[in-house]
C-alpha cells in the first residue's frame, strides 16, 4: 500500500504542483490551505508524511511541526522554507521534523527526501505496533484473576508502578512474580527503556558478580576484554532481581551501594560507574528472618522492601481456577492444533481441591498434560496421580469403565510406551492394542 502525503500550503498552484510530481510517483497525496484544516485532515486520515510551509496564514511550520509530533510521533515532516526561511527550517527540525526544502531550488530532491521520510515513518509504526503489543501483554488487565486476593495485589502494583519506587515482590514458587515485575514496568514511565531479568539464584556469587556489574579486562582468568554489567544494560529502565534472598552476602553490599547512591564499581575497575535504573526484587523467602538469622543485610531489605506486595498463591484464590485454566486450555489447544476440549466438572472439582506447590506454573504444566492426553472433554483420567485422591468424580461400578481408567493411568504412568504398559499390566501387547481400538483410546 502507497504511503499518503499531506501538502499544507496557503500558494494553491505551489500545492497543485508539489502534488502532480508526487502523484506521479504513485503517492495519494491530500492538500491543505492552512494549519486548522491540515490538522483536521490528521484527525481523519492516516498520514505518513507531512509538506509543510513554514508561513500559514494562521501559523507557521516550526510551531506546528512540534504540535504534530506531540500528536502523531510516527508521522515525519518535511517544512517548506523561501531562501530567506531557511533559519526556520532548521528550528523546525530541532522541533522533531525530517528534514526541510528549499522552494524553487530543492524540486530534484523531493521524491528522494519523500522516500526517506516514508521510510522512516514505517519503521516508527511498526515499532509502535509492537510497543502497544508488549503493552498489552503485560497489562495488569491480563493477569488472570478476580478474587479478591489477586484484586489487591494489582492495585498495588499499578499504583506504585508510576513512581520510581523500590518494590519487592513477595510469594511462592510460581505465583508469577516476573509477570507482576514486566507488568509494573510497562505501566511506567520507563516503559520504552529496557527491562532485563536476573535469576540470582541460578549463578554463583562470581558469575552473577560479573553479569550484574560487568567487569574490565583483566580483572581475572578468562575477561578478555571490558564487558557492561546488566545494570548497565538497564540503564535508564528496570532490572528485575528475582530470588533475591539467594544473593551472596558480599554482592548484597555492592547492590545496597546501587540503592543509594546510584553507582558501583565494575569488577578490576577503580572508578565508579553511574547508573539510572529502578530495581524490582523478588524472593519466596522470609528476608526479616533471614536477616536475624544473618544470612541477609538488614539495611539492604529495608532499602528493597520500601512497597512491598505480596502475591497469593493459587491455594488462597482457588476461585481463580475457573478463569486460569480454560485461558491455558485455549493456549495449549491451539498450539497442539487440536479443538479446544471441554472441562467436565469432575475435572475442575479435581484441580480445586488440589494442593498447588507449584501454584500457575504447576497449573500450567497439568493442563498442557490434561490437552495431550484428552480430546473433546477434559476428565480427571488425564490428571496426574497424585490428583486421585482429590477427585470427587462418583464412584465408578462399570467394570469396562474401570479398566478404560486403568488402562489410561498406566500409559501415562509409563509415558505412553504400550510395550512397557502391556508387561507392569501383565497382559500381552496384542490384547492392549484390542483394548486401546475397543475403549477409543487410540
């Protein structure tokens, strides 16, 4: 699809010329006699590109093009000056424009100019196509649930993501502390700033030293050269530490100086590196004990715990179930290419009164298994063993039902392998396979 170009000019014959050479070039081109009507065209139409004079009737270009950018930042502008304007055009960009033109002298560059600008523009809205897609997809509107538990914990969070406070993020394994920390971050004003990730517990205190604060060449066996630490990655944006009680003490020390003065030293370096960034953390642990225990410095868990927010497990808003799981049964369904089964209720019964370690993510990792294993109706055959006890599904007298079930926990048991199914069955291969056609199983 050809771009569309805006011509804002009160010379009518410099507008109707300016838009046959465009036209010319496969462009749609609208026209424009002064600001007013120019900006009610924008309102209505998608543009790319704007030719704009710099003296209009009822304004000028240097003071427009700062009021489109403010408006349209994806729209590029190109100002029209007369040889004794061209100081005007030179603010104009100052002002956000693309570049400017010379009336009468510039005419060859035009198309050349165009091009570039329409460029330029594209790539702006692609890229505030998929900024509006990250957005979206840690909205705190897309976190699932509405009990009244997981409701407080995202009140919370959206109200302290505006500011450039501290936060820690308080829960179990699996209670999506990373969605909550990606979520604050875009919801705040250092949306367009990196977000960078750190698993404290997953490196030791020299790996994690030299990812966190980055190091010189040098410094040990192996640094070749200078490497930016993460914090330098962040610069500007939000670094998420998550297992944070996991930290070594000595790097507990390095990162409270982060805290409160906004520096650190990088690894073999002996000048201070100044950073920018807002720190989320997140643990599962108890911090206040584990620093009466002296395992963590109490100074830093009062500079980290400056909002703290805690997130439920799934045990505390079990109501929660009915929304999470058909959200997953509809991912996993769709990615297997299959239809999207159905929950009977014995299933949902199962997964209620169930003990959630794991919380979300061991819910998760049940229902993409439950997707596998089942075609149009989700039952608690597909569940885990250990799901057995918590089924509330009526007791069942039906002896070929009985063996249907047994059958379906033994090759989940054995991960499908028939072979292997057939001799802890103690029956041969040939009789499953009957069985397996009989009960449609296969």
């Amino acid at each position: 699809m050809k771009a569309t170009i805006l011509i804002i000019d009160d010379e009518a014959k410099l507008r109707g010329l300016l838009s046959r050479i465009i036209s010319l070039e496969g462009f749609q081109v609208l026209e424009a006699g002064d600001t007013k009507s120019g900006l009610k065209i924008l309102e209505k139409t998608d543009v790319q590109v704007v030719l704009s004079d710099v003296k209009l009737p009822d304004g000028n270009g240097v003071d427009l093009t700062r009021e489109i950018k403010s408006k349209y930042p994806c729209i590029e502008i190109i100002v029209l000056t007369a040889f004794g304007t061209i100081a005007d055009g030179v603010n104009a960009i100052k002002n956000g424009a693309f570049d400017y033109l010379v009336k009468g002298d510039d005419n060859e560059r035009i198309i050349p100019l165009l091009n570039k600008a329409i460029e330029k523009a594209q790539m702006q809205f692609r890229i505030a196509q998929l900024e509006r897609k990250v957005a979206d997809k840690y909205s705190f509107n897309n976190i699932l649930g509405s009990s009244k538990a997981i409701q407080q914990a995202k009140e919370l969070a959206a109200k302290v993501a505006a500011t450039d406070t501290t936060v820690l993020l308080l829960g179990e394994t699996g209670t999506g502390k990373e969605v909550f920390a990606q979520s604050i971050h875009e919801a705040s004003n250092r949306r367009y700033k990196p977000f960078v990730a750190v698993n404290c517990s997953a490196l030791g205190k020299e790996i994690l030293e030299s990812e966190l604060f980055g190091h010189k060449a040098g410094a040990f066996t192996g640094a070749l050269k200078d490497k930016r630490g993460l914090l330098d990655e962040a610069n500007e944006g939000t670094i998420f530490l998550d297992e944070i009680g996991e930290m070594n003490i000595d790097l507990q020390a390095k990162l409270l100086r982060v805290l409160e003065t906004s520096e650190f030293y990088r690894v073999g370096d002996a000048k201070t590196t100044k950073v920018n960034v807002r720190i989320i953390a997140a643990t599962n642990r108890n911090l206040r004990e584990e620093s009466e225990q002296g395992h963590f410095r109490l100074d830093l868990y009062y500079r980290l715990s400056v909002f703290q927010i805690h997130l439920p497990s799934l045990n505390e808003r079990i109501e929660d179930i009915e929304t999470i799981a058909p959200y997953f049964i509809r991912l996993f369904a769709d990615k297997m290419n299959k239809p999207v089964p159905a929950m009977s209720p014995e299933f949902l019964n199962a997964l209620k009164k169930h003990h959630w370690k794991g919380n979300t993510r061991e819910l998760k990792n049940v229902i993409e298994r439950a997707v596998i294993l089942s075609d149009r109706t989700l039952n608690p055959t597909s569940l885990p063993f250990d799901f057995a006890s918590a089924s509330s599904s009526p007791f069942v007298y039906n002896l070929e039902e009985v063996e249907k079930m047994h059958i379906q926990k033994v090759l989940q048991l054995t991960g499908g392998n028939k072979t292997e199914a057939a001799t802890r069955m103690n029956i041969a291969l040939a009789t499953l396979y009957r069985k397996l056609k009989d009960y449609k199983l296969e």
